[in-house]
C-alpha cells in the first residue's frame, strides 16, 4: 500500500466518523415563552390577572403610626395627660372574576397592632368574606360601621358574621343582614350570654343630585331590643354637610349608647391636599341603668376638630382634637390624635 492510498482511507474514514457525531449532536431545547402578569381593567384600577387563571386580583394595605393623647380636668388633683404610640399595619387582598351568575368575589383583610397593650402585635383577621350576585357571607364590618367622615361622631360599629343580599345602582341600594350576635356585645347588660344570638339590620340609601341620605334600623332577638339610624350627606359650598341621627330602644348589639343622640359636621376641602372637618354630638338619656331603660338625669356632649393632610402621594397624616363632657362626670375630658399613614 503507498502513501497516497493510506491518506485517502484516513480521509474517508474520518468523515464517516464525522458524519455519526453530527447525526448524534445534543440541540438544546427553546425555552418556553414567559407569562408576564397582565393588567385586569374589569374591576377597577390596581387589578391584576394570576397568571394561568381569568381571575383578577389587587393587593392593599396601609402602615399607621399614630400618637394617642388624652389629658383629664380634675378640679382636685389637676390635670391628669397621658399619651400612647401605637403603629398599625393592614393587609388586603381582593379576588374577583366573572361567572354565569355574574360578578364572583372574596375579601381578605388581615391586620395587627403594635403599642403598650400589644408589643410586636399578633396577626388577626379584620374581615373575610365572600360576594356572589348581591349575596354576601363572612366575617365583615356591617352596615352600622359607616360614620361621618370625621373623628368627633360615634354612630356605632360591629364586626361579625353574617350574611345577606344587597341591591345596589348608581343612586340606589337596599339591603338585609342576618348576623350573628353571641361574641359581639361587651355590654352590662348583656343577655346573649355563651348561646349563639341573632340580629337582624336592613339600610336603604339614595342619592339625589348632592344629597345622599340613609335609613338603617336593627333589631337584636336575644336583648329584644333595637336602633334606628338616619344619616344625611348634602354637597353645601366648599364642602359636605353631616348630619345623624340614632334611636336606641335599649341594650343591644347595635347600639345603646344613649336613647336619642343626633351629630353634625362639616367636612370643609380648602384645597386638593387640606381638609377641616369641625363636628359636634349631643347624647340624650346618656347610659343605662336597667337593659330596657337609659339614664334620664344624664346627658352629654362632645366636640371637636379634625384636620387631613395630603403629604404627597400615598402619604397622610391626621390631626384629631376632640372634647367630652357629661351631666354625671366632675370634669371633662380632652383627647386626640397625630397620624402619619402610608397607604398603597
């Protein structure tokens, strides 16, 4: 064999060698596209789709700081201040998608407090529920819970379980709550008792042009008693107009603060960052002495000032001073507060 023949047999084998290997050759796969989170604008600004899924959600929540302050007039012993700093933290998730029995939701709020009573805070649910087709079932602030819009007014709030319907349009809502009273009243004269309580509050609301007024009446079956509350909002000048009113036949779940009281305010915008919220209330018949009758030799007062503040976006504070006086108190009490809050 020469030399010519022996390169041109190496030759031919190696491509033969060549050839298997790039027949053999590893390609590496294409990665699979990524599913970036996409806007939802069904339900309003701040929605977002979970990915693989056609629901929407949107994330919220706030961190307070807040200095407490209340400062006592004793004639005798002069006056008595104390104050308390206290940080707040709030966490909400909102679920919705649409369904062939309309609009499906689910709240989550969860909340915990850090001050002198409640060092480092523990986690506790502030509502959760579930709506469906005006029907609304969970844990969840009722109808009761929806003051004026500045510090000084107490119109009563509850935090339950319950459950209801609601019928809502533009200028127009009726609605009726079940609820479920056993836990909630911290009364004297509580007779709910370890037994499971029911109640039942129903509200009507309309607007016309800048008014909106409201009608909420309750009736707690264990106390065999109730309230009624009307509350009317009016667009008067620079600002809006409050005025509320409360019937109470005695102790129960909703409120029995006093058999009359009536409040006003006037939430006053002087600018697009500056708002003055001056309020008053007057408590007839103010405390109980028996769970069907209040104290008819006492009454009460309060009045007071409330300032919000713009800071910048997403950045508030709110300044409360505020003055409460009653018929069987010696003296009367001042308290407030300064609040810095960071909402998103």
């Amino acid at each position: 064999m020469n030399i010519k023949s022996l390169l041109l047999g190496s030759a031919a084998a190696l491509a033969v060698v060549s050839g298997a290997q790039a027949a053999d050759a590893i390609v590496a796969a294409e990665p699979e596209p990524m599913e970036y989170v996409r806007v939802c604008d069904a339900f309003g600004t701040g929605y977002f789709y979970i990915p693989g899924t056609e629901t929407c959600l949107k994330i919220s929540g706030y961190v307070r700081a807040q200095l407490d302050w209340q400062n006592v007039q004793d004639d005798a012993d002069g006056e008595d201040f104390d104050w308390n700093a206290r940080t707040r933290a709030k966490l909400n998730f909102e679920a919705k998608n649409d369904s062939e029995i309309g609009t499906i939701g689910s709240y989550i709020a969860i909340r915990t407090w850090a001050d002198e009573d409640y060092d480092g805070g523990s986690l506790e649910i502030d509502e959760a529920y579930i709506t469906a087709a005006g029907f609304k079932v969970g844990y969840m602030y009722n109808y009761w819970d929806n003051d004026l819009s500045g510090e000084t007014d107490d119109l009563g709030s509850n935090r339950i379980n319950s459950v209801g319907y609601e019928y809502a349009s533009d200028a127009f809502s009726a609605g009726v709550f079940i609820d479920e009273l056993s836990t909630n009243y911290s009364g004297e004269y509580d007779v709910h008792g370890d037994n499971d309580s029911v109640g039942v509050e129903a509200q009507v609301s309309a607007t016309f042009g800048a008014i909106t007024g409201e009608l909420l009446g309750s009736y707690d079956f264990a106390a065999e008693n109730g309230a009624v509350r009307a509350k009317l909002l009016a667009e008067v000048g620079p600002g809006t107009v409050g005025l509320a009113a409360i019937y109470s036949t005695g102790a129960n779940a909703y409120y029995d603060v006093s058999e009359w009281t009536v409040a006003a305010e006037y939430a006053i915008k002087l600018n697009d960052k500056f708002s003055l919220t001056p309020g008053a209330q007057y408590w007839f018949n103010y405390g109980l002495v028996s769970a069907d009758e209040f104290d008819e030799s006492n009454d009460a007062w309060k009045a007071g000032l409330t300032l919000d503040y713009k800071i910048a976006e997403g950045l508030t504070t709110k300044v409360s001073v505020q003055y409460f006086d009653e018929d069987a108190a010696d003296d009367g009490v001042w308290d407030g507060f300064v609040r810095l809050q960071r909402s998103f």
